[in-house]
C-alpha cells in the first residue's frame, strides 16, 4: 500500500469489513483472512509512519 497514503480512518474502515466478512462468512473464511491480513498491512504502514515522524523529530529537537 505504499502509493496510498495510510490514515487511521482507512484503518478503522478495513477493520470494519473485516468484521462483517467474519460475522457473514466466519473467522476462517478466505475473505475474512484476507481482510485481516490487509489490515495487517495497513497498521504496520501507520505503526511504521508514526516511527519514522517520531524519529524525525528527535532527531530535529536534538539540537535543542
């Protein structure tokens, strides 16, 4: 997903879906992992974005 910019709101979106695929088709569905597996992905992208703005600013701050 790196062309798409990761937000919390497409998170919660795609937990969602993921949630109703598992309510109609069960936990174990093809769907249902693939669902998680996508949000999976997107909340290592924000985790990794969030790392990085972190580093960013301490590495800014560093001269304070």
């Amino acid at each position: 997903m790196p062309c798409r910019k990761v937000t919390i709101e497409k998170v919660e979106e795609k937990r969602q879906e993921m949630i109703k695929l598992g309510a109609i088709y069960g936990l174990t569905s093809l769907l249902t992992v693939q669902a998680s597996q996508e949000l999976d992905t997107l909340l290592n992208a924000l985790a990794s974005k969030r790392d990085s703005e972190y580093f960013s600013l301490q590495e800014a701050y560093r001269y304070f």
